[in-house]
C-alpha cells in the first residue's frame, strides 16, 4: 500500500530531473541505433520503469512509488487569446525501490553518499555480465544460489578476464518474478509480509574476490539484493563492496535481452564470445542520500580491431574485452 508524501516541498523541484520511464521497445525507437544489427552500435535500457509495480526493499518508510497530479490541463486565465497546457506532478518514494543504486553510505560511515560518487565510476565504464541463470535454476531451491568464485572463474575461461575498474553485473534470471513481489522478494507465505526472504545472490567471498582481484567499481545484480534473502541478517556482500567504495545497483532489468542480441554462442565448441565492447551508463538521481533509483544504460560498441593503435585519432581503445 503506498503511503502519503509529507508536505514537505523538498521533492517537488525533482519532478524536473525525473526521466519518463520508457519501455525497452520505445527505448529502441527512440534512442536505439541499429537495433538487431550486431556491427553497429546499440544502447540497451538495463531499468525498469518507476510505477504502483515497483517492488521497495522491505523495511522503508515510503514503500511505494506515489505520482500526484499538482495541475494538469488548460489554462483558462492566461492572459493572451490561447490558454495554454500546464502539467505539474509530484512524486514520493523510497530510496531503494526498483533498479537502484546503493551509495557507499549505506554501509559505510565513511564512504561516498550518491553525489559523491566521482563520475568516472558511473559514466562509460567497462562491463562484465556473468550469467549463472542455468546454474541457478538447476537447483532444487534456486532461491538459495550463491554466486561463488568458482563461478566466476567459469566466466573468465569462457569470455575472458573481467576489466579492471569495471561494473560486474550478475544474471541470475531472478528478474522473470518481476513485479511479482511475493515471487520476487520470496515471502514464502501467502499473507503479503513475511520476516525472512528468499532469492540468489553472491557468496562474501565470490564479492571479496571482485573486489580484491578485479578491482571493480561497481557490482550490479538481478534480483533485490546481492546478498541472498536468506543472508539478509548480516549483508557481507554489502558491507564487503560498500565498505570499499564498490556501489551496488539492485534490481538491474533486461538482462536477458542484452544477452540475446550481443553475446554469440561458440557454434562448434571452443571459445564463446561477444561481439560487443560492453559500456555502462549509471545515472542515479543526485541527491546526498544512500540510494536512489537510477537510468542504467549499456552501450555495445562493435567489437573490432583499432585501425589506430597508437591513439592518434579520438580515443578509440587500443583493444577491447570481451564480456
Ligand atoms: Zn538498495
């Protein structure tokens, strides 16, 4: 049930930076360059779109995403022969509510609020995508999957060594419950609320790891967290990527096409790879706080050789990982 916004006018200016929630088909009519075509580059919308189906993280004060209309219609009192069309929203929300950022704050007294985080963390930056989907649906409760290093070194055998300074983000195919709360946060009885949760995530070591060995800047996930419902008690992979500086992105969307249109499948065995030079685009809204929803974008540059190795001519990377 959503809950009513105070008054207080804190939100309104807001509305102003607040990006219309486009779906993935619009997203392509709109922003996308040659959808479908693998030698072109293309942009994939990695967010949900912000409405009464947003699922919160449980335990907020505003659980819910509200959008009032201030005004909306013509203006009959204009002083000119045309009244004119004015539209004016408000909207309340928790922090932490569909695709997200979590800023170092959140776990770290020390660590940056989301208006500190510099923009070279968030803005074109190396992406990994480590898909375990079969692996966690080949469990008897794959609510209970845990990313392990084990796992990533599967990836990194098959498409190569993650990027340094790169934004890892796991697939584990939690995002077919969305926006089935129940399904998707794993209350696992019928009364709507449920104590305890359950869905995959990483083990503290497989994030230690990322964090140690590949020096990530940022760790992203398909389901609400990256630790899993069950470890909710003592989050170590929050405290472990938050408490280096590593910002979270929870509820990441869309996965599963990203995938499908840029990542090729070996035909006779060998080496599987990607045909794209995989960039992330992290936009959270700017306030001090510990969260917010943000616009994630993955741009996929085709992945070809340079033909100016030496850097002479823009800055066409020298050479390009896979993902
Ligand atoms: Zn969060």
């Amino acid at each position: 049930m959503l809950r009513v916004c105070s008054s207080s006018g804190l939100w309104a200016p807001l509305v102003l930076l607040f990006l219309p929630a486009l779906t993935l088909s619009e997203f392509f009519t709109a922003g996308g360059s040659g959808a479908g075509h693998a030698e072109e580059s293309e942009w994939f919308d990695l967010s949900y779109p912000i409405d009464e189906d947003t699922i919160f993280y449980p335990g907020q004060k505003y659980e819910g995403f509200e959008l009032s209309k201030d005004v909306q219609g013509f203006n009959q009192t204009a002083t000119g022969n045309y009244p004119f069309w004015y539209a004016q929203y408000s909207f309340c929300m928790g922090e932490h509510g569909g695709t997200h950022v979590d800023a170092p704050f959140h776990f770290n007294k020390l660590g940056w609020k989301l208006n500190e985080i510099p923009l070279k963390r968030l803005v074109d930056v190396p992406a990994a995508v480590i898909d375990v989907e079969t692996d966690v649906f080949a469990l008897r409760n794959p609510d209970e999957f845990a990313l392990e290093i084990k796992h990533i070194m599967e990836h990194e055998a098959k498409y190569g060594q993650i990027p340094f300074n790169s934004v890892v983000l796991v697939r584990t195919g939690w995002a077919r419950y969305w926006p089935n709360k129940q399904r998707y946060l794993g209350w696992n009885n019928s009364t709507g609320h449920s104590p305890t949760m359950h869905f995959p995530g990483l083990s503290g070591p497989a994030a230690d790891w990322l964090v140690r060995e590949r020096h990530i800047v940022g760790l992203g996930i398909d389901s609400p967290s990256p630790d899993l419902g069950n470890a909710a008690a003592n989050q170590v992979v929050h405290i472990i990527t938050l408490g280096s500086q590593v910002y979270i992105i929870e509820n990441v969307a869309y996965l599963d096409v990203l995938l499908k249109k840029t990542r090729k499948q070996p035909q006779f065995g060998g080496v599987a790879h990607s045909n794209c030079n995989l960039r992330l685009f992290v936009l959270p809204m700017k306030t001090g706080g510990t969260g917010a929803p943000a616009r994630i974008l993955a741009h996929c540059k085709p992945n070809v050789v340079d033909s100016h190795p030496h850097g002479a001519v823009g800055s066409t990377p020298t050479h390009f990982s896979q993902y």
